[in-house]
C-alpha cells in the first residue's frame, strides 16, 4: 500500500512533508486532512495567511505555489509536499517593503487590511505574467479575491502603480 | 527652526499599512495563547421547534473533548442577552434572549450546545456527533406574515410577535395632504442584507483565578460595550472584565452586538480554568452573526403641482429576527423616522414603525443602520414624483432642497441640520457628469431603442452619533460622547489613547494628523492606541460614522488642552506672559524675540521634571477629555449613476459613478475617498445582488458567498470621489462623518437609474436587488 | 472546517492509481486539483475514508496535436488551456471555458479531467466538450477505454467512467482552418456556476456554409446536453443571422432548465436562445477569419 511514500507515513496516520516556505526549508508530520492555510497559521505561526469563508470564494488565504496563486483553504498541506510556498510574510526583504506592498501603501489600497494578502500575492502573480496590465486585467487578476471595504478602487490603482515600479517606472 | 507641520488636509499615509501590509496584523484568530481549548457552537438547524432532548454520548467519546455544556448546564453562570436600546413610548417588548437555547429554538442558527475539545478539528468532530431532539413548531420568516391573525408565536411577552410600535409625527401632515395636487404613494422592501466583513468572528476568554480577572480578546467595534453588557450577562464585576479587540477585519455594524456565544466562551473559560478560544466560520456567521435592513415600507408623498414636496407618511414594518439584538430597535426607528424627509424642506411627516419577531437571525445595525433605509425611499420618491409631474429629477430635487443660508436648519421631524449647502455639491455632481448632455444622450438613444438610465441621489444623513442627553431620551443605554487622553512623554513623543476603534478607517493615522496640526509634532511621533479597556478611557467604539466627528473631536480638544498647558509652563520658563508668546510648528516664542524658545518636547521634558511648575499646574504633559457633542452632524452630497441596460438579457452594466459628498473638513482626503469608495460598494451591492433569502421553513438558502452575492472586482465599476468642504460649525475640527455616506446614497442612486433606463416600459417600481432577471421581466412584461 | 480525517496516498503511476482504486472500493475518491471535492469535503457533504491524489502522475497534462487529435491529459489546469498559444489560436471556444469558471486561483489547481469527472449539470467543460466529438479516455484493470462525449454524462455527478477507472485524457478532432467556436456563459457574477452557459464548434465549408456544427448548453438539464435540433437546423446552410436565430429557438425549447436562486425556468430559457444565438455568431465570425 505504501509502496509510493515508504517512510513516510507514520503509525498515527500523520505524514512527513517538506516544504519550502518563504525561502526555508521546513519538515513536519502532518494529519492528511490538514489543510494548507491551517498548517501555515497553527504550525509554521505564520498568520498573516487569513481564512475569510469555507466554500474558497474569498480568497483572503491565497498563497504563491511554485509561484502560481492558489487559495491555501482549497488544498491539503500533503499536496504541497516538495513545492515552494510563498506566503505575504516572505515578500518584504531585509525590512524594506516589497515594490507591491509600497504601492499599496501610497495608494491606500487596504482599510481593515483582512483581505490585502491575498490580494497582494494574487497581484504578484499577474504582475509576474503580465508586466503592464490593463484594468480590465487587473480586475479579472484580482477577481478570486474579495473585500468589502474599498471598493476595489485603490485596489486596482495600487496593483497599476506596482506594474509600474516594477517594470522600470519608478 | 522647526519644519512647518501641515499635517491636517494632508493625504498622509497610513501609519497602520506596515503590519497589515506584511502579514503582521493581529487579528483574534491569529492569537494562540498556552492551554488553549477550542470551542463549536451546535446550532438549530431548525427555525422554530421545542427543544426536546441533547444527547451528548457519542460526541464525549471523541477523543479529545473536554466537554459538552448546554443552557442547563451553564445556568447562572450565563445570563440572557440584553438589549442596550429600548425606544420609549413603543411600548416595546424586550423578551428573554438567551445565550444558549433552552425550551424553545427560533431561528434556525441558535445555538443549543457547546463542545469544547483541545483541537479544533475535533471539535467538529464531536459537534456533529451531538444528537439534538427537536419538535418542529410552525415558522413565519416575513414580517407581514408574522404579524397575520393566527401566526405562530414567538415569544409569550410579545404578543402579536409585535416588538414595538413607534411613532414620529412633525408638523401638520394632513394639512399638507389636503393642500397637495399630487399624490404619490409606493411600497418598497428593502431587503435583508448579510454584512459579510471579510474577517468571520471570533473570541478568546481566559480567566485568572488568582487575579479573578476574565480577559476576553474578541472582534469587537467597541470593546467598553463589551465590557459592560459581559459584565451583566456574567453577573461579574466590570472593572474585573478585560476585553481587547486587537485588529478587527471590518465590522460594518456587525461586531456591534455582544453576541450570545461571546458570553458563553467567557463562562466556559472560568469554569474550564483554560483559554477558551472559539473561531467563527463562514456559513456560521451567515446565520449567527446580525443581518441588516429587512423593512417592507409604504410611502405617499405629497406635492403641489410645480413639484414642490409638502409631505410624506411612512408606514414601515421592520424585521427584528428572533430576538432583539443590542443596538437593533433604534436602527429602524431613531436613526431612521428622523430622515425622512432627507434634503428637502418638508414641513410636515409622520412615520410609523412597527419592530416584528420572526423566526429569523436577528436583525442589527449594517453599514448607515437606518438611514439608508430612509434615504432610499425618499430619493425613489422625489423619482416617482418627477415621473408624475414629467419633470426633470434634477429639477424637483433642486427645487426642494434646503437653502445654504437657512443652517442650522430645523427640520420638520424635530432634529436641527447643522450645516449644508445641497445645491453646490448637487451642481458639481452634476456637471462632472455633463447632466444635460447625458440627458440629449438619452432622448437619441432611446429613439434608437437603446436603454440608458441616469439615476440621482441627494442625501443628507445623521451620525456622529452623538449628543448624549438626545440619545438617551432615545432609549439608548449610554451616552455617546468621546473620550481620549492625549500624553507627551517625557522625550517629546506622543501617546494618543482613544475610545473609538477604526477597524480599517484609518485613526491610528487621521488622529495622529490632528495632534500633529495641534502641537506641531510630526505624525510618526505620534501613536494612537485603540481596542484595549485597560489602555484606553472609557469609549463608546467605531459606529455611526461618529469616530472622526466625536472621538476625532475630543483628541482635538485634549491637543488643545495640552497646547494650552504647554503654554503655561513655557511662559513660566521664559518668563514671560502666556500673551506675549507665539505657539507655531510646536515651538513656543516669545513675540519680537524670537531666540527666547521652547519647543513642546523641551516643555515636555520639564513638565515631567516638574521641578519648575508654575503655580497651579500639574505635572506631565497630558490631557483627557470627554468630549459630549452639542449635536449630531449631518453629511451631505449628490452621487450620479449611469447605466446601459442589455434589452435581451436584462444585465445592467455601470457606464460611470460619480460621487460628491461633503463631510466638513477632512483630515485625510486619501482616506475619505476609500471610504466612499467602500461604502458606495456595498450599497451597489444591496442594488445589484445582495440578498438574504429564507425558504418558508426558516432555512437560510444563502449561507456562504456562493449563494449571497458580494461584489467583486469584476462586478465593481469604476467609483469616482468627489467633495465639496461645508464645515460643521459645532463640530471642535468642523468635521462630520463619511464612513456610512457612501452607503447611504448608492442604493437609490443605482435603483433609479435603472427604473430611468426602464421608463419606456411603464414600469414605476422595481425591489432590490435589481437581477438581471427582474429587469428582463420589466421589459418583456413578465 | 476541518474534514473528517481519512487516509492519503499518492500514486506514482495510473496503474498504481488503478490498483488502489480497486483496494479501496468506494471507501476512496480520487483527487485531482481539489477544488471541488475538498470545499464538499470541508462541508462535510462528501468524506471519504481515503483520498488518492493522482496530482503528480506523470504525463498526464499533455497539451498536443497528436495526428487527427488534439489532446488534452485529465490533470491539465484550466489556467494552462487558457494560456496556452496553441490552444489560445486555434481553439478559442476552450479558451472561453476556461476563461469562464471560477477565478484565477481556482483556475490554477482545478483540472480538465477533474472538472469533467465531477459532472455538474452547470459543467463548463462538459459544454464545451460537447461542442466537439470529444472522446474521454480512461485507464482501468481491464487497460484502456475510449468514450464517447455523448455516452459520458449519464445524470448529475454520475459518469460513465467506472469505479476502478481513472480519467486520463480528453481528445477532440483537431480543428480544421475554417472552423471557429465560442462558449458563453451566462452568471450571476465571477466564480459563480452558470446560470445558463451554450458552447458551440463549427465548421464552415468552401461555399461558406455550416459543414458541421454541434451545440453544448451547460445548466439546463440534469447534465450538460447537446442541443440536437438545434445544430440539425443549421447543417448545410449559409450561416445568416435568421437561420442562427432559428437554430438557437430550437436550442431553448430542447434545454430543461428548472427554477432556483440562479433563475425561474423561463428566464433560463429564454437565455438559452439569447445565448446560443450570440455563441453561434461568434463562432461563425471565429470560422471566417
């Protein structure tokens, strides 16, 4: 039964997994039905991964996997056994604020600030793919992502100033 | 020299960005303390049944549970939930609201039971295995149908499930009746809401035996309420209850309330003698935290024949829910009845407000909690009237607005308008959209069949709430005036501890711009604490959009305290008269000799040494105050909507927003804008999508964010901000509120341009929300 | 929310997966992207003992034209239909479905095969695949089977894939250079099922007339159909708004969509026509290009 993950299934049913997170390599026994965003807040105490709804419309967990935006709540902590996960702690270096993070901030793109990791890792994403969105792009970018304090305006002129700083603007 | 400060009007940014920007909020759920046990809530699935039996057994063979607890259980160490507004001359019923049911459930959500168990998942585990008997009783989910002649009872001591009845009469209305050429009578429903802040709630009680001192974190707009109401509800001393409501992820009224389930986690941590933490998910908050709005309303206005408004009647019937909850009777009867005549110079109304239970989740306040449920039929009014008269909208609102020069205005309904002038900003809207040549746009288009509506929404809204001697005449258990201590410390950096507690309105930054203009202290000297009874005064918390104008106002009048004690001791130090100085860029001089200086933080410093006071004065260098308001504060502004509706599908797409709202001075005009861009968001919502729908037998159908609908940034149009500054003159900073006005106006502002899009079609009311369907129908006349 | 716990194993192989599946029986569910199953699975609406993730098996997200085919592998993600150049030239109307579902970061986890396995009435994918004589292939004790589209939906979230199969392919004729197809859906808002979705590939022969043409509506049955009158209609003749208008009554009166908070029947019908209609000009607009 356990030809494929000899080793590392243990007698209470936890498994060993490895995982990248924010650059470091970290290994933990977890329940298979641990679901990832769980295993960032409860395990790794990296809360800045927030869990807004049960059915993944929110998006308020949404994390980089291998550098693809998924919504942390919608999969299980085995799945991500081997892959690399940034989470909005691992986007600041050194103390300095990430050139998205900066735009939010001069754009006033967060209020309650709930919502703002995953919109800023989703943005990260797009921003990856596409170096100068239209506003079209930007909203369907951010579209996993609800909130319910600003609109959405400075949302989206915060992710356009952040294309733009990155792309050499600035 | 010092760097002039000009911090006051800047669009400074937010000192709160930092942490929420680096995942370093701190968020209840985010909290673990030592020895923490988890906590579900067993919920009726049932919206009205006698509770018959709990049987726990298999649920405690979970391993890992710690317990099972229902009402029994918990008796005496929970009491029932009060209410904190009780209208008076409603005759108004306050039945029993238990914390945890006990005989009888009704809605479908309350809770019958806790299980509380180390881990959280299982938790859930065990919650399912609870087996709860219950006989099912007859439902009533409407409020119409509830108030019926043989509708099931809910609640012994309101019979009739009559909650209150409220009046509100100003000036003669039947005169104005029979005076009238026109009148125009309409029902609207304005529908429930879920307020579906992003951040589900959550609580953490952990009790001291040593100290007896229970600290509960909890996601709360105002933690001393907390306090106070767990204080009765424990039957604990108050200033042994410790409540810390660290970030909160939005409220919008609905971390208002002190919920049931708050109060029991509290019990649970005493009597466990662990931390009891409790986690809220999302199809729970759908049914377990307070819905919004829920009025059906039947209006006539009347007008003469030029359009000249006289009167209105209202009759409305609001839903309560189940039981009432802390704020809810006065949401739709103060902060509602009052604003019936919204911008206009009515002389006379009457209203009519009937609170009713039904078997549903309890009704509170929601973002603008009573005022958009005014405004919305006051502007689909002035509509309906203009269809009549076949005139133009714009005409019959600028017709009837109330004249720059007549504030304070007393209104016929018995407030007094502090300050306005509704044509400018209803001009400015007005030509940011090109009115007229949208309207030529429209008659060419419509000759082509083409539809395209343009919808207006003149508002006028009280908050700020507010002058204490007003609002307890209004039944509200407390006063609602602001608290704050402004300290300098001794190294010249500032300490700014408020009552209010912005979950995402942006104080830590606006009231560190007001102390900076104060005392010419740079904002990044300067924190504001919030959220934390044992740091802060007394506080009456974030709501009513009355943060800015009363909490923002007492931190102006405690700088202004600390400047002026400031002046006494430099004067002393520079031997010199308080007259003779100059206070500029928080440095005091004495006039003509400029080098004889101090600055604040050196009178700082001094005041602490307190070796050289002058006679009288204390030492250090702070100030508090309890700032009561003279009166309310009522922003005002004209928000623009246009819309091209698809013929076909019914689909109606926002071709432009515009915005003009005037909510006095602005300490940040970055901020003001979001909150317009937010607030006119949610109303779009309740316009566009939102509604909370039951099914006959009391079952919430719309209890997770696949079936209630909010916006996201697909749905979302382009929202356009702007404002025009009418101070308020009673106002310490000439500020009022804007965190609600969004909200308010949008609704109305969407609905009738839609039903403007419409009008070839004969159809004079659509209820929100306006689906793409119910337009459809309008145009094929189904 | 926290599912009910179970046991996880992850084959390496199909074949591994296929044995486990028989181990298992119906104690077990597959698990592809996971976004449908695990928010059932943290509702407590499914919870199986045992989840087999196939995720990593190899070979399986293929995207190539392969001699008549094109072929997509079951684990292939939404967002890699949508992204991919040859896919985005050639196969527009895949590109819509793909487009259309859920969001961005749904569309990164969730899979083709995942997504047709599922079989929700509202499936985007099974319109669309309908569009087309599509072919699943599956893998079991007994070797490899081919199914046809039109055999596959057999009722709500109930295939023709057996319960010791595995879905590892999908294959659809390779597209010609005068044909074109588009999907619309129709929703409340983004992330939403459909309320009515009609998909369409067609082909134009040399006269410019409709060669083939076939109709996929998703939302209006209890599985996702072929509106079979409806592409009748249209074969051999000139693609003239009247003849597509036609075909697209047809198409509403062959739907059976039932009322819900979604939409009353009679709406959804009418939209049917609506929307097969704008589906069908746009395919054919896509066919002449």
């Amino acid at each position: 039964m356990t030809s494929h993950m000899r080793g590392r299934i243990a007698a209470d049913g936890q498994i060993r997994i490895a995982v990248t997170v924010n650059g470091s390599k970290v290994e933990r026994s977890v329940e298979p039905r641990t679901l990832l965003v769980d295993f960032l807040r409860d395990e790794l105490r990296l809360t800045g991964t927030h869990v807004g709804c049960d059915t993944s419309h929110c998006g308020a967990c949404t994390v980089l996997l291998d550098g693809r935006s998924v919504k942390s709540c919608t999969m299980f902590a085995v799945q991500a056994d081997g892959a690399s996960v940034t989470t909005i702690e691992g986007l600041a270096q050194h103390g300095r604020l990430h050139p998205i993070q900066q735009a939010f901030k001069e754009n006033h793109g967060l209020q309650c600030g709930f919502c703002t990791p995953g919109v800023v890792l989703a943005a990260m994403e797009l921003l990856q793919l596409t170096k100068a969105p239209t506003e079209d792009e930007i909203r369907t970018g951010i579209s996993g992502n609800l909130c319910r304090c600003t609109g959405y305006v400075n949302i989206v002129k915060s992710v356009a100033a952040a294309a733009e700083m990155m792309s050499g603007g600035r | 020299m010092a760097q002039a400060v000009k911090a006051m009007g800047e669009p400074i940014l937010r000192k709160e960005d930092d942490r929420f920007l680096t995942g370093r909020g701190r968020y209840v759920a985010d909290l673990t303390l030592p020895g923490t046990v988890f906590a579900k809530f067993v919920r009726s699935p049932y919206a009205h049944a006698r509770l018959v039996r709990i049987d726990a057994k298999r649920a405690l063979a979970i391993p890992g549970v710690i317990g099972v607890f229902t009402a029994m259980d918990l008796k005496g160490d929970v009491g029932n939930v009060p209410t904190a507004w009780t209208i008076p001359n409603a005759d108004i019923k306050t039945p029993p609201y238990p914390a945890l049911a006990k005989d009888v459930v009704r809605y479908a959500g309350e809770a019958v039971a806790v299980v509380v168990a180390e881990t959280s998942a299982s938790a859930e585990d065990a919650k399912e295995l609870v087996e709860v008997q219950y006989d099912p009783l007859p439902v009533r989910v409407n409020q119409e149908a509830a108030l019926e002649p043989g509708a099931p009872q809910l609640h012994a001591e309101a019979p009739g499930n009559v909650a209150f009845r409220w009046p509100l009469a100003g000036g003669d209305v039947e005169a104005a009746f029979k005076e009238a050429d026109v009148i125009v009578t309409e029902r609207f429903v304005n529908q429930r809401l879920q307020p579906s802040a992003m951040e589900p709630r959550a609580a953490i009680a952990a009790y001291d035996p040593g100290t007896k001192e229970l600290t509960l974190h909890v996601t709360s707009q105002n933690p001393h309420i907390h306090r106070l109401l767990l204080s009765i509800i424990l039957g604990m001393p108050e200033q042994r209850i410790h409540v810390i409501s660290p970030d909160v992820g939005g409220g919008f009224g609905s971390k208002i309330p002190c919920y049931p389930w708050e109060a029991v986690v509290c019990a649970l941590a005493v009597r466990l003698g662990r931390p009891v933490k409790w986690v809220e998910d999302r199809s729970e908050n759908m049914v377990a935290t307070t819905h919004g709005r829920d009025h059906v309303q039947y209006v006539e206005l009347a007008a003469t024949k030029d359009g000249r408004i006289l009167g209105i009647k209202v009759k409305a019937i609001a839903n309560m829910g189940a039981y009432l909850s802390t704020a809810a009777p006065g949401i739709p009867t103060i902060l509602f009845g009052f604003m019936v005549g919204g911008a206009y110079a009515i002389k006379a109304g009457h209203v009519e407000v009937t609170g009713v239970f039904t078997n549903t989740t309890p009704v509170d306040a929601y973002r603008g909690a009573g005022r958009p449920e005014a405004l919305y039929l006051v502007e689909r009014m002035v509509d309906l009237l203009a269809r009549k008269l076949e005139m133009d909208p714009a005409e019959v609102r600028r017709k009837n607005f109330i004249p720059p020069d007549k504030f304070p205005y007393p209104i016929a309904m018995g407030l007094t308008y502090d300050s306005g002038n509704y044509g400018a900003a209803f001009d400015k809207a007005l030509s940011l959209v090109d009115y007229k040549k949208l309207r030529q746009e429209q008659t060419h288009a419509r000759k082509e069949g083409r539809l395209m509506g343009i919808g207006l929404s003149s508002y006028v809204e009280i908050c700020g709430l507010g002058p204490s001697s007003v609002v307890v005449s209004t039944g509200f258990a407390g006063g609602l005036w602001g608290s704050s201590t402004v300290r300098v410390h001794p190294t010249g950096k500032v300490t700014v501890y408020t009552g209010a507690h912005p979950h995402g309105q942006g104080e830590e930054t606006t009231f560190a711009q007001v102390v900076a203009q104060e005392l010419g202290i740079p904002v990044e000297d300067i924190d504001v604490v919030h959220g934390d009874t044992k740091s802060t005064p007394m506080g009456m918390g974030t709501y009513g959009s009355r943060t800015t104008p009363v909490e923002g106002g007492s931190v102006a009048l405690s700088a202004r305290k600390v400047r002026d004690k400031g002046r006494k001791i430099a004067a002393h130090l520079l031997e010199a008269r308080e007259e003779d100085l100059d206070f500029r860029d928080g440095t005091f001089s004495v006039k003509g000799s400029p080098d004889a200086k101090k600055t604040i933080q050196e009178v700082a410093w001094a005041a602490y040494l307190a070796d050289k006071m002058p006679a009288g004065v204390e030492p250090i260098l702070e100030a508090t105050t309890f700032y009561d308001p003279a009166n309310f504060v009522f922003p005002f502004g004209t928000h623009v909507c246009v819309v091209d509706v698809d013929p076909e599908t019914g689909q109606v797409s926002v071709r432009r927003y515009v915005a003009v709202d005037d909510c006095g001075t602005q300490i940040n005009p970055m901020i003001v804008e979001g909150q317009v861009h937010g607030g006119v968001l949610q109303g779009l919502g309740q316009a566009m999508m939102e509604a909370a729908v039951y099914d006959e037998t009391g079952n919430l159908l719309t209890s997770n964010f696949l079936e209630y609908l909010i916006p996201s940034s697909l749905e979302a149009p382009r929202i356009e901000a702007k404002s025009t500054v009418t101070p308020s003159p009673h106002n310490p900073i000439g500020a009022k509120g804007v965190g609600e006005t969004g909200t308010i106006a949008s609704s109305e502002a969407y609905v009738n341009a839609v039903m403007d899009a419409l009008a070839p079609f004969g159809v004079a009311n659509l209820d929100m929300p306006l689906t793409p369907e119910k337009v459809w129908r309008a145009i094929h006349r189904k | 929310m926290h599912p009910q716990a179970f046991e996880y194993v992850r084959p390496e192989s199909v074949e591994r997966a296929v044995g486990l599946l028989r181990e298992y029986g119906d104690r077990a569910k597959v698990l592809a992207g996971g976004q449908s199953l695990i928010p059932l699975m943290k509702l407590r609406l499914a919870s199986p003992q045992v989840l087999i993730d196939i995720g990593r098996i190899p070979g399986m997200s293929i995207i190539k034209e392969d001699g008549e085919f094109l072929r997509i592998g079951a684990l292939t993600r939404h967002r890699d239909l949508e992204r991919t150049p040859l896919i985005r030239e050639r196969y527009s109307i895949l590109v819509d479905a793909a487009h259309s579902l859920g969001d961005p970061q749904v569309r990164n986890l969730g899979t083709v095969g995942g997504a047709l396995a599922h079989a929700d009435p509202a499936s985007d994918w099974g319109a669309a695949f309908l569009a087309f004589d599509a072919k699943l292939v599956t893998k079991g004790p007994d070797g490899e089977r081919t199914i046809s589209i039109d055999d596959f939906f057999k009722d709500t979230f109930v295939t023709a894939v057996k319960p010791t199969e595995i879905l590892t392919e999908v294959r659809i004729p390779k597209a010609g250079t005068r044909d074109g197809g588009a999907y619309l859906k129709l929703k409340r808002k983004t992330g939403d099922f459909a309320t009515v979705g009609a998909a369409t590939q067609l082909g134009l022969d040399a006269k410019g007339h409709i060669a083939d043409v076939r109709i996929g509506l998703a939302a209006v049955g209890p599985t996702p159909i072929r509106a079979k009158r409806a592409e009748a209609h249209l074969r051999g003749k000139a693609p003239h708004k009247e003849a597509l208008a036609e075909a697209a009554k047809l198409a509403a009166q062959d739907a059976r969509p039932t009322s819900d908070l979604r939409g009353s029947e009679e709406y959804k019908r009418a939209m049917v026509e609506v929307f097969t209609r704008r589906a069908l000009e746009k395919a054919v607009e896509r066919a002449g290009r």
